[in-house]
C-alpha cells in the first residue's frame, strides 16, 4: 500500500538523485523497469491500483 506522498524510487540525473512520489494512493500493480535501467522522461515507472 503507498500514499500519494509515497516515494516509490530514487531517479539519478546527472550525479544526483531525485525521488518520485506514488501519485495516488494504493496498491503497486507493475514495476515495470529493472535496477539501473536508463529511463526516458515520461516513461512509466510503476503502475498503482487506485484505492477505493
């Protein structure tokens, strides 16, 4: 279960690190990159079941 305040992962850009919030609250549904995969802006991270 995450809150929308959750951080769900820790993104480096440029030697540094910045963390990304849940968004919503629920249930992680998808983790859908692996540890160390280069990420493109916009690119789906997680997938969240919305609670209620």
């Amino acid at each position: 279960m995450v809150e929308d305040s959750t951080t769900v992962a820790l993104v480096e850009v440029m030697k540094t690190f910045h963390a990304v919030a849940a968004g919503v609250r629920g249930t992680v549904a998808e983790v859908c990159v692996t540890d160390a995969q280069l990420v493109e802006f916009g690119q789906v991270l997680f997938r969240v079941r919305a609670a209620g």
